[in-house]
C-alpha cells in the first residue's frame, strides 16, 4: 500500500519543467513512456505484493488445518439429554 503512496513522486521523475526567465514563461513536459513504465513497475509491485499476501494466508490456513489439540479434563463431565 506504501507503494501506492509514492506513485506522484515516482511520477516526478517523468517530469521536465523548463523556465524561460525572458518571457516570463514556464514550460512543462511529460515523458508518456516514462509514466506508462512506472505506472507498469508500480502495478507489477502490487500485484507481487498481493500474491504474497494471498500465499502467506493459505500458509496459515493449512498451518491451523493442521493443528492437533491436546484437552485435558480434570472433572467428570455428566451430560444430560433433557430434549427425550
């Protein structure tokens, strides 16, 4: 999720701002191939990510699928059928 978090300034990088001082103009240009590369590497992240997530979850289910539980009872237990 931080990743997501850092998109802009990974944009940034995509970013060429020229100043022109004469005329008292600012240009801004964008590199499309630049952004459509980052925006790629930011989705492959989460997608990697994801997939972890997802694996370390089935982990844990087979983990607690897995589990075997001792109980100890130190009273006899009397149970009664009041339903007959």
């Amino acid at each position: 999720m931080r990743i997501l978090l850092a998109l802009p300034v990974l944009l940034v990088g995509a970013c060429n701002v020229e100043r022109d001082k004469a005329n008292d103009t600012t240009a801004i240009t964008i590199n499309e191939a630049e952004v459509q590369n980052t925006a790629a590497d930011v989705g492959n992240k989460v997608e990697n990510i994801a997939s972890d997530v997802g694996n370390e979850a089935q982990n844990l289910g087979d983990k607690a699928r897995n589990t075997d539980l001792d109980v100890k009872v130190d009273k006899d237990v009397k149970t009664e059928n009041k339903a007959n």
